[in-house]
C-alpha cells in the first residue's frame, strides 16, 4: 500500500508537469507533493491505533493531499491509499465519513479532467468502487476480530487442558503409588512385623527359631526395598524383572508367604507361555494385596493361587478357607466390600483398578464362614 502511494504520487505529479508548462502554481504542486510525501512517510511513528497524534497526522495527510486535488485534479489517484490508511486507522463510522470524503473529491477532480462534458460514469464509479472497497475491508476486519478471539479461547483451552492433564497424571501417579505401596510395602511390613512378633515371644524358650524368624524378617525387608526402588521408578516387579515367568514369580510368592499360621499353595491351570509384561506385573501385585488381605483379616490357614491361561485371557484365582464375610453389591469401584474385611479402603479398589486398567473384570465370592474367592480375569488381546 506505501508503495502504490507513493508511485500514484510521483505519476500525479508527473502527469501535472507533463500536461502543464511551468506556471504560478507549479511550485505550491511540487512543495505540496515533497511535503505530503514527507508526511505520509512518518505515519507509521504514530503506530496503528487512532491515538490523538495519530488523527492529527492523518487530518493533515488528507488536507494537503485535497489542496493538492484543488490545485491538480491528477493527484486524485492518491485516494486510494489513503482510503485504506483511514479505515485501519479509524472506527467505521468515523472512516466511513472520510471515505465519502474523499469520494465527493474524486468525482468532483475527474468531472474537471473531463473534456467531453458531462459523464454518468465518473459520477457512479468512484462511489462504487468506494462502497466495495470499504465493505470488503471492514468485512475483513471483522473476520479477523473473530479469528482472533477465536484463537484467544484456543489457547485459553490448550492452557486449561494442559492444567488437567497435569492434574490427571499426579492424580494418576498417587493411585499408582498407593496401590505399589499398599501391595508391596504395607504387605512387607506386616510380614516382619508378624515374624518380629513370633521371634520376641520365643526368644527365650527357642532362640535358634526366634533367630530364624528375624532372619526371615530381614530377607523380606532386603526384598522389600528392591521393590520400593523399583515402583518408584515405574519398573516391573522384582520376581520378574529378574527373568521369571509369571507362574515362577507366584510360586515364588506362595513359598514366601506360607508361615507357620498361613499355608499358601500354587497351581498352574494351562501352559506355561509368556504373557504380556502388563499382565504379568498386575497379576502378581493382585496377588501379593490378595495374600495380604487374607493374613490380615481372613485368619485362614490354608490360600490357593491358582493361574488359568486359556487361548483369549488369563485368569487369576485366590482362595483362602477363613472366616469369609458378606459382601456388599458388587458394583465398580465400591469400596465397602474393603470396608468389611477392613481393609480400610485400599485393598480391593487397587485390585480391582489394575485389573479395570487392562479391560478386565474381577469376581468376589464370599460368605460368613465359608471362605473366600477372588477371581481377577485381563484378556490377552483386547486394550485397555
């Protein structure tokens, strides 16, 4: 646009010089053309807005440049850049007023340059090309007003939902964390604190077995901080990150937990073949907060592990022969079956959160005096 200005004003004043030979008024054309070159070229120090220097700048631009019009009908070309200049730099109604301005003077320089008299069409095609060209500039304006609150309220929303998504993942990294815990470390501790307790009533009568337990104690806190390091960073269980099978690592597990009050045995349903990582390192923390459950609260004698690997899931079972309980609806995410065992709200809802996270389902049998049964079944194929 500065462009097409400034050569509208140099062929305007060419044409001028051209057509007229050196006369009284030639000198005011040429030092209003310099000066109004000069004054459209520091527009932009006053910035785009319509500030009060702003006005006063475009004011002077249009009054020398209708002196000039008066003085050489040529120069009416010009209007066109200024046209624009007074639309971005005004409101509408305020710009819509200058360009009808500036049209009345177009119509009435080229009505002058007209030889042949009278012509409809420099009455009809100023005004024209005038209303066109404003509708179509502020059409785009307010095109781009909407644009640009448009992508104000995107990145309002990408800046929210990066918020919740962050909210998300420490939401989801607590639940991690407390199910790693409550299936790992609580599980430990009540192991030793068990074996702490056996060994301080028989340190006395039997040392060397009151020996043996804190031994045992030990080898489980060892164990127990293995498997701290490696929740806290997101790694597989310690029974298989050392290479195991799933079915190794629950007999492993069973061997572990079978004490002098609590029998725990294994049994493999189906052929021992690689099941996928996830699946293998949910099974075996649904295991160990399944064992824990029935230490704590079943007061069970005897618990049976038993895997199931059929063509499309694997299926885990826990059953132990304790006092059982009645469990409420089983619906998801009811933490009051926990409640009745206990369990103060953390047992159940981790199981049954990692099996959910597989897209599987879990079952609980259970009834007053007549044990229990857990049933944790994760397709092999189907996501989460």
């Amino acid at each position: 646009m500065h462009t097409a200005f400034f050569l509208l004003l140099g062929a305007s004043l060419a044409r001028y010089l051209l057509r007229h030979p050196w006369e009284f008024r030639s000198p005011w054309i040429v030092g209003l053309s310099a000066a109004l070159a000069v004054l459209y070229t520091v527009g932009p120090v006053f910035g785009p807005r319509a500030t009060p220097r702003r006005l006063l700048w475009l004011v002077t631009v249009v009054a020398v440049w209708a002196v000039l019009v008066v003085l050489a009908p040529s120069f009416a070309w010009c209007a066109v850049p200024l046209l624009y200049t007074g639309l971005r730099a005004l409101p509408t109604r305020a710009s819509i007023a200058l360009v009808a301005l500036l049209t009345v003077l177009v119509v009435a320089a080229q009505l002058q340059l007209a030889d042949g008299g009278f012509d409809p069409n420099l009455v009809i095609a100023p005004p024209a090309v005038a209303a066109v060209a404003t509708a179509v500039f502020v059409h785009a304006e307010r095109l781009a007003d909407r644009r640009r609150v448009l992508i104000d309220d995107l990145v309002s929303t990408r800046r929210e939902l990066a918020a919740t998504e962050r909210r998300e993942g420490t939401l989801a990294e607590r639940q991690r964390l407390s199910m790693e815990i409550h299936d790992t470390l609580a599980q430990s501790l009540s192991s030793q604190q068990m074996l702490l307790q056996a060994a301080d009533r028989t340190w006395d009568s039997d040392p060397s077995t009151a020996r043996g337990h804190v031994r045992t104690a030990e080898s489980i806190a060892e164990r127990s901080l293995a498997e701290a390091r490696r929740f806290v960073h997101d790694l597989a269980p310690a029974d298989l990150a050392e290479g195991g099978s799933l079915p190794q690592a629950l007999r492993a597990l069973a061997a572990r937990e079978t004490t002098g009050a609590l029998t725990v045995r294994f049994h493999l349903d189906g052929p021992d073949v690689p099941l996928p990582q996830p699946a293998q390192s949910a099974l075996l923390r649904i295991a160990q907060g399944a064992l824990a459950n029935v230490r704590e609260h079943a007061d069970a004698s005897t618990a049976t592990l038993t895997l199931t690997v059929l063509d499309d899931q694997v299926v885990l079972d826990v059953a132990d022969d304790g006092r059982g309980f009645a469990p409420a609806a089983d619906r998801p995410g009811d933490t009051r079956q926990d409640t009745a065992r206990g369990t103060r709200g953390h047992g159940l809802p981790a199981i049954r959160a990692r099996t959910e996270q597989l897209g599987g389902t879990l079952t609980l049998e259970s009834a007053p005096g007549e044990g229990t049964v857990l049933s944790a079944a994760i397709p092999l194929e189907a996501g989460p």
